[in-house]
C-alpha cells in the first residue's frame, strides 16, 4: 500500500539565497509562504550540500534537525 499523499499545508520547499555575502538555506511552508527556519553559510558549496541534504531527507527538516546537521 502507499502512503497518503501529504496535504499543502505539510509540504515545505528548500530554498537557497544570496543574503548580502553569504548564502542562506531555508524551508518555507508552501501554503502560506511561511518561513520556517533559515541558516547561513560562507559558501554556496556548503549551502548546497545543505540543501541537497535536506531536499534527499525522507522526513521533513525541522529548525532543530537543520541546527543538528549544520554542526
């Protein structure tokens, strides 16, 4: 059997952005555009392997779980 599919307001989109000379990842709520947590980096490289981490997860990645990973 398959899972139910999740609702709007459960599906979170995994950003990256050019914030003055650092590059923030974030997740954003897709029904409301909501912020839900955003970390910094020096690098794109760095943020992007964030990112991709995230994006790769099962579950989603709460603001506890992205300070965990980004150590």
């Amino acid at each position: 059997m398959s899972e139910p599919a999740p609702s709007c307001s459960q599906i979170v989109e995994i950003q990256i952005t050019s914030k003055r000379r650092r590059t923030a990842v974030r997740a954003v709520r897709r029904s409301d555009r909501q912020l839900l947590w955003q970390l910094l980096f020096d690098s794109a490289e760095d943020a992007l392997e964030f990112a991709t981490h995230c994006r790769a997860s099962e579950q989603p990645v709460t603001a506890h779980k992205a300070c965990e990973l980004a150590r």
